[in-house]
C-alpha cells in the first residue's frame, strides 16, 4: 500500500515561482531606478554641456572685442563686451545664459546657466580667463631694456609686479626680465640683490654680485660666473658660447656650444630632472671631481660633451632680410621716435617756458597750464596729432577731438620747493629742451590723470625731489600715470638720483639711463645703457604689456584660459524632496 503525497509538488512549484517572482520583480525595481538614475545623469550631462556652450560663446565675443579694440583692461574689456549677448536658445528646452565678472584676483571670470527640459536640469559653470597683451604692441616689455648694455651693481632687488591687479605687495613675481638688443651688448651684475626674472644678452652675461638670478640666463657670447657660494643662477644657463663657473649653485642645467669651464665647489643641481645636468660642444675642464659628476659619471666624460641646440638671441641687424625696425625685441627704438618727434614739432609754431621756484605752484590740466601761486603767467594748449594717442585718445575735459591738445615748452624746470600738478585728463607736454626737478621739488599727477612728456633734451629729477602717483599704472584712456619719451642723443639723457619712489614708464633709445638714488623705479626703462647703482631697485610693471604705442604686433590680443570650476544649482525644499524624473 503506497502513501500518497498529493499536492506537495504543486506547494513546492508555487513557492519556487513565488521566489523567481520576488527575483524579477526586484530586478525589474533596480532597472526602473537605474533607468531613472540614467536620464537624470544624461539631464545633467545635457545641461552640463549647455553651461559651456555659454562660455564658449562669450568667449568668443570677448576675442572679437579684443580683435577689434586691441588690448583692454578687464574692467574695459567687460564693460565693451556685456552689450553683446552670451546667451542662447538651441531648442524650446536647451538654454544658456553667461555673464561676465572680474575676480579677487583680478581674472575674468565667466559664469554661464545652462537649462534642459524647461529647467528641470541645470548646470553653473565658472571659467577663468586672463587677458593677454599683444605681443610686440608694447615697447615696456621688460623691467629693463639696454640696447647696447646693462651695468647693474645697486643694492636694490629686480623683479615684478601687475598695477592692473592690485600693488606691488599683492601681486609681486618674479618677470622683472633684463635684456639687450644690440651685437655683442653684455649684462653685467655686481649688486647685492637678486635679480627676479630671465637675464638676456647679445653679449656675455657676467654673474659677479652676492645675489642669486631668480629666472633663466641666455647669452649669445658666454657665460661668467664669479667666485662664491650658495645660489647663483635659480634656473637654467643656455650660452651660444663659453660657460664659466667659479663659485656657488646653479639649480637647473647648462646647454653651451662652447667651451666648459668649472672650479672647484661648483654646483649644477638639475632640479627638474633632465637627462644630463650639462651639455657643452667645445673642450671641457672640471676641476671638482666629486661635485661635477652625475650618478658617478665626471663631466668630462664624452656623453656630455655634446653640443646642444641653443637657439640665437635675435640681434638688431637693420641689414638682415626679415629685419622689422618697429618690433621691440629686435630693435632699439622701435617707434623712430627721432622721426616721430620731428612730425610734432613741425606742426608748432612757438614755445613757451616754465620755470616754478621758491613757494610757486603750477597746475596743468588738459586745457591750460597756470601759476596757482606764486606767478601769473598762463599757457594755452595748441593741437597737433601725437602718434601715441593714435590708438588711444586723449581723456580731455571737453570732448574728444581728432588732434591732441599739447602744451609746447622749450624747457620746464623746477627749483627749490616749486611744486606742480597735473589733473582733469591726460596732459601732454612738448618739450624742445630739458625737464629738471631740483631741490625739494614735487609733481603730483592725480588719479584718473596722466602726463605724458615728449622731449628732445634731457630728464633730471633730484635727490630732493619727489613724484606722486595717485593711480599707479594705466588710466582709463590706457596712457601711462607718467611716461617719457626722449630722443635725447648723447650722454647722460636721463638721471634719477631721487630719494623717493617713482613711478614711469621711460623710452629713451638713444641714450643713456642713471639709476643712482635710494627711490625705486616702479614701471619700466628702455635706453641706450643703463647703468643703476646705490639702492635703487627695478619693478616692472606687468600692466604696461596693454600700452598700444606704435609697436607692430607680433601675435594679436587673446584671452587665456586659466581654468573652471562647476557648480551645483541651488535646489528649493520642494525639488531636494522630489521622486527622481522618469
């Protein structure tokens, strides 16, 4: 007699259909949140995309204001540009909408909303961008330019720092670039401070101060470094000829085609790691057989004396083919200011002279120039057309005009405490002869203001005498808070002995420049030679690369992009608690 288990196999089959239920059911729960979890992600992606679309576009219309306006401050380039829209509709549901800023750090910024699927996704996105100067459209490319040769033995350091930023304690770097133009035109540095940026010469560059050059050295002819110790070069030495080493450290690498020279307690550390710390094409003599080796292999071992490809320093040849007498790397005085001097003086037929002495002060403003005590007399501005202002009209009190009002001098001297201010827009003065400061003198150029001097003789401002700049660098019209421009041709042509800081921009191509006080020069320097000694240091001014004086541009005007951040739109209470979108 069998036992009957009836109905067993079917509890058994119901309970197993039971549980692949539950398994397919579960599973299809995890794709419909996958699913969701999906078309949120491509919501997101979507609008992601949007948001840079925005920046893309309002980046685009930022390069054509800077195409068309050439270079610009950030607050003008903002100012040109937010007329123009930066905003989109690619479809009923795809948006953009970007707006233009200026940072804490003085960067552009972009910010851009990018919508989708009537904003139920949303992106914000923040770019960086910085404005960089056409190159070649400015003649202050560097802290110091000397055609034909660079003495500096001063106390003060060299370095750099950006006046459309902020000062120079906030944004102070090292890009305080020395160079030379001329053949054969050698950089010497004796002082007792370092020298923050690349040191160029068409000659030798002889490294005989204390202080380290913080920044790459290149030399056409070759390269002498004195005795001493700790840092001297805070970077790499690239020479077309020699390489002397005699004392102290040089942190990256030497590249010479000639020969190679090292004394004992030399050091050369490679810090970023290249495969050799020197390469050299002519004989070498390495006296330091333990310092002057790498991974245990001497120096004068073969593998290093190989001639490297160090590219040329270009010279001012006017006889070479590609020679341009207007690009300020290659050429001494790029804007033929002779030439040009001699356009703005034809166009005056007479000349006033200023003295200001013993408690007498004299103030200029865009219209006229007058004793405001001590003297009675009154100069009225004539026009003529600068070739400075071509690009960049003159901020005058009364309306804009095609020609610039100048006051023409044939000299403006200033004695004792003789005190003079210039005011209400950007004043010009034409001097046929000399502009001196003597004794305990002072000129103040107020804010908003500018004085640009155009001189044929010679600028002497005095150990007494003082300059204030109530806005250091460009004005809103772009011109220089205070610029020379002397096409003196001789010894001498412009000297500085002043105790107190001064802030210019000095063009004087054909002469010589004397850096002799204990005030330091914030700006930039171009001469025939310049020599600086005592304590006066050099701080070029990164935001003169935006003067457009007649240089021709090498490369056009460009926004730079530094960098993005994303950002997460801000949610309400009732959208953070919605179901995720189907």
């Amino acid at each position: 007699m069998s036992n009957k288990q009836g109905g067993f196999t079917l509890i058994t089959v119901l309970i197993l259909t039971s549980m692949a239920s539950i398994v397919v059911l579960s599973s299809l729960r995890e794709n419909i949140v996958q699913e969701r979890l999906s078309g949120n992600f491509q919501k997101k992606l979507n609008s992601r995309l949007m948001a840079e679309k925005g920046v893309f576009e309002q980046a685009k219309l930022l390069q054509q204001t800077l195409n068309e306006e050439g270079v610009l401050a950030v607050e003008d380039l903002i100012s040109k540009t937010s007329n123009a829209s930066g905003s989109g509709v690619i479809a009923d549901d795809a948006i953009f909408n970007a707006s233009l800023s200026k940072n804490a750090a003085g960067e552009l910024e972009i910010a851009s909303l990018g919508q989708r699927f009537d904003g139920d996704a949303q992106s914000n996105l923040v770019a960086r961008f910085a404005v960089q100067g056409a190159k070649g459209s400015s003649i202050f490319t560097n802290a110091m330019v000397g055609c034909k040769g660079v003495n500096l033995s001063g106390s003060g350091s060299i370095d750099s720092y950006d006046s459309s930023k902020g000062t120079y304690e906030e944004t102070k770097s090292n890009d305080g670039d020395v160079s030379t133009i001329a053949g054969d035109s050698d950089v010497v540095l004796s002082g007792h401070s370092p020298i923050k940026g690349d040191v160029k010469a068409t000659g030798v560059i002889y490294l005989n101060g204390s202080s380290p050059i913080i920044g790459n050295i290149h030399s056409n002819t070759g390269v002498y470094i004195s005795p001493g110790s700790g840092l001297r070069v805070d970077g790499n030495v690239y020479t077309r000829g020699y390489y002397t080493h005699r004392g102290g450290t040089v942190s990256g690498v030497v590249r010479a085609n000639g020969d190679a020279t090292m004394q004992w307690s030399t050091f050369i550390t490679n810090s970023q790691g290249e495969a050799l710390d020197i390469m050299y094409g002519g004989s070498g003599d390495f006296k330091d057989t333990y310092n002057n080796q790498q991974d245990g292999v001497h120096y004068s071992d073969s593998k290093f004396n190989v001639n490297p490809n160090v590219e040329p320093i270009t010279v001012a040849d006017p006889a070479a083919p590609d020679y341009d007498p207007t690009n300020p790397d290659t050429s001494c005085d790029p804007l033929i200011l002779p030439e040009k001097m001699t356009d703005i003086t034809d166009q005056v037929s007479s000349y006033s002279s200023v003295s200001i002495g013993p408690t007498q002060q004299f103030k200029f403003n865009t219209e006229k120039g007058f004793f405001s005590s001590g003297g009675s007399q009154v100069i009225l501005p004539s026009l003529a057309d600068v070739f400075l202002f071509n690009s960049k009209a003159q901020n005058q009190a009364n309306g804009s005009n095609s020609k610039e009002y100048i006051f023409a001098l044939d000299r403006l001297k200033m004695t004792s405490d003789g005190k003079m201010e210039v005011s209400g827009g950007d004043v010009i003065l034409l001097i046929d002869g000399d502009f001196s400061m003597e004794g305990d003198t002072s000129l103040t150029i107020k804010k908003d203001s500018s004085l640009t001097v155009l001189l044929t003789g010679k600028v002497n401002i005095g150990a007494g005498a003082k300059v204030i700049t109530e806005q250091e660098g460009l004005t809103t019209s772009g011109h220089p808070s205070l610029s020379f421009y002397s096409s003196f041709n001789g010894v001498n042509g412009v000297q500085f002995s002043g105790a107190a800081n001064l802030y210019a921009a000095i063009y004087a191509p054909l002469t010589t420049v004397k850096l002799s006080g204990s005030g330091e020069l914030f700006g930039s320097v171009r001469g025939s030679t310049i020599t600086a000694t005592g304590g006066s240091g050099a701080h070029y001014d990164a935001g003169l690369l935006q003067v457009q004086n007649g240089g021709t541009p090498a490369s056009s005007a460009r926004i730079v992009f530094l960098g993005w951040s994303y950002k997460t739109a801000e949610t309400t209470e009732e959208e953070s608690e919605a179901s995720p979108a189907e």
